[in-house]
C-alpha cells in the first residue's frame, strides 16, 4: 500500500526517508522473497489443470477504488482528521456516478465510520470489501478490533443484497508489532534493511498472526474473506482464504510482464483481487510505485515536498489506464484503485506545498487553511478521476 505520513511523536525521527522500496529491492536481489510459492493443495490445482476462478479474458467482476475513512497509527489522530456524513455522501456519490465503480473498499479504524460509509455503498448498490486498519498497535488489539469489525460485517452482508467481502488486514510484516522488531512501521522497514534477519522465522510469525486473524474473521462474519498482502514481499497461505488480495504496486515499461509477475497466485485456484494499486502525481511516479509519499519532508510544522519532482496528472492517469487494462486481461475478480481521496495531502499552487504531488488519490483536496489537517476542505478531480471513469464506462457498456 501507499504510506501515509507518520507523525514525528509516533516514530524515530530520522535524516532520510527510510523507503519500503528500498528494502523490497535489496530483498529481492538477495533472494529473500519468494513469489508466494504455494503448498502442496494450491500447487495440485495447477497440476491437474484446473481452471482457477477469473481466469484471464474475462475481464474483471468488481471495479473500485480504496475509501479511506481514517487510518489509525499508533496514539496519533486518525489519517483523516475532517469526516461529516454528508461529506462522505458526496464522496460515495462520486465513486458511484462519477467513477462509475461497482465496488469499493471501505477501511479505517472508526467502527462508526465503516459502517455508515458501507451502508451508503451498499445503499447504492456497491460491493463492499471492508478493511479494519489499526497500525503500529499490539497484536493484541489488533485481532480485537477485526472481531468488531468481522461483527459488522456480517451485520451488513445479511442486510443487503450486495456482496460483502471482508480483508482480515493489511501487510501484517510491515503494519503488526512483533513480526520484525520496531515500535513503528518505519522503524520495522529500518530493521529490515539494515539488520540480520531471518526471513523463515519472519515468515513463521507473519503466518501465525494471519490465521488467529482467520480464525476471528471466521468465527464472526460468514461471507468471503481475503487479505491485503504485499504481493513483493509477503509469503500466505491461501489455502485459509477465500480469495487471493494483493496490494500491488509493481512498475514494468512492458505491460505483458505483469503476466509473468502475477502468475503464481494464480495456482492456488482462487479468485484474485487487487486490494490497492497506483501511484503518486509527479513526472516518474509510476516507476516510484508505493513510495511516492517520500518525495515529502512530513516531518516539518508544515510539510514540504523537499524532493524535486514535477507535477504531472497525466501521469498518474495514463498509469492508471494501464494497469486497469492489466488487470481486465488477466481476468482477476476485482481492481481496486488506490485511492478516492487523501485528506492529508492537500494541493497548493506553491510547489513546495503541493502535497497533493505525493498523493494517490484521484481528488486533490483543496483546504481552506493549507496548514491545518483540520480545516474545511473541498476536492476537485484529477485528470486520474476522467482516466478511471472513461475505463468503467467502457468496460461496463454505459
């Protein structure tokens, strides 16, 4: 996933960025990650030629977009300090008549925010996959929190027609304490990079933390369950899981090698969905991928892009296009871009203040006093929003 700004009293103050991509790379070169090599059932299925489910050409099922409500790191405020109902109805009516999405991930850590952004998804006859995201908080809690929301869900998926989908977490390796040493996520990707670890033992941890997330998902919500995971980095178990979810933000100049990329998830037999995928809105970020928010000094009073970069809608766009294209012709069961809106990043017409340059979101918030995270604010769309909305409409045929 992308990385949101973490407030200095949450983490380490550091010199320099510390990037994910920057350990992703020096993994990969070192051979630490493997591409999600299945167990002996999901290897089966592929041996015997069975046809998983959303095989390739048949387009994608559910077209959406990730729906931030506010994301809780560590003791700070929620990622989106201004929420009103009416805001959110806004939004929502946007993803559905503007984007001409058919589905939306809906994630935060607010119980009353999930469920009222939900119920007007569904209202309006979205699929709905609920995300809880509670970062840098014990596992403890954690697994807590995934019963309330689990509970929620099953409220939701008995009360409407639409499906409801439930992603049990996000990234455990990088976003749960007591995988890899580390306080806080960046000091997690600090370890990584910088220490000797044992990238079995890692693995070991990560996959008992995910299935005391199954069994909790399992016990209280009934429908299909999935998981965000770091398709570069995380090694899962899919046999636990109804559906394989990726968070995938790979950069290749030949589309054709995303193919090649995604096609070991494809032998467990399960359908597939891209829980996050995107980049940033500056000349180059499509090859920045899931670290574009670095370009961004966040820890100044007043956050400043100190990188130098060039704002470029297009693109974001174009990228966007693309890889929508991809995903189409792999036939996957959803898409979801990342992101609707990014309330922390607003746009200014003072480069150095133009967070919106680090943003995901097809929305550049517009705030009416830039420095406050508290300030009213209004959203325009991005040439990123037309570039999504032109592909729904023709895939759709409306």
């Amino acid at each position: 996933m992308n990385r949101e700004p973490v407030h200095q009293e949450d983490t380490v103050t550091q010199p320099d960025a510390i990037k994910r991509a920057a350990f992703l790379r020096r993994a990969a070169a070192l051979g630490l990650i493997a591409a999600a090599v299945p167990t002996a059932a999901g290897a089966a299925v592929a041996e015997q030629g069975q046809r998983p489910s959303g095989r390739a050409g048949r387009g994608l099922t559910y077209r959406g977009i990730f729906y931030d409500t506010g994301t809780a790191y560590g003791p700070g405020p929620l990622s989106r300090e201004v929420w009103t109902e009416s805001l959110m109805r806004t939004d929502m009516r946007a993803i559905d008549k503007g984007l001409r999405c058919n589905a939306v991930t809906v994630s935060g850590a607010d119980l009353d925010r999930l469920e009222s952004a939900s119920r007007e998804a569904l209202r309006r006859g979205l699929q709905v996959t609920l995300q809880p995201r509670l970062f840098d908080h014990p596992q403890a809690e954690i697994l807590a929190h995934l019963a309330r929301t689990a509970r929620l869900a099953e409220r939701l998926r008995t009360s409407h027609h639409s499906e409801v989908i439930l992603a049990v977490g996000c990234e455990y390796v990088l976003f749960a304490p007591g995988i890899v040493p580390g306080a806080t996520f960046l000091d997690r990707i600090r370890y990584l990079i910088e220490g000797q670890f044992d990238h079995p033992a890692m693995m070991r941890r990560l996959d008992t933390l995910i299935r005391e997330a199954v069994a909790v998902a399992r016990e209280h919500f009934h429908g299909r369950i999935t998981y965000g995971a770091a398709a570069d980095l995380e090694e899962v178990d899919w046999n636990l899981f109804d559906i394989v979810g990726l968070d995938y933000y790979t950069y290749f100049r030949d589309p054709a090698e995303h193919t090649r990329k995604l096609a070991p998830f494809r032998r467990w037999g399960k359908p597939v969905m891209i829980l996050e995928f995107g980049c940033c809105t500056f000349r180059g970020a499509a090859e920045n991928g899931g670290d574009g928010w670095s370009v961004v000094d966040w820890d100044r009073p007043v956050p400043e892009v100190t990188a130098d970069v060039v704002r470029d809608e297009r693109e974001q766009a174009e990228h966007l296009a693309n890889m929508l294209g991809v995903f189409e012709r792999e036939g996957f069961l959803g898409a979801s871009v990342y992101g609707f809106i990014a309330t922390d990043s607003p746009h200014s017409p003072v480069p150095r203040f133009d967070l919106d340059v680090a943003s995901f979101s097809v929305v550049k918030v517009i705030r009416r006093d830039h420095a406050d995270p508290a300030s009213p604010y209004h959203w325009e769309p991005k040439q990123s929003f037309f570039a999504v909305a032109r592909h729904n409409r023709t895939a759709r045929g409306h």
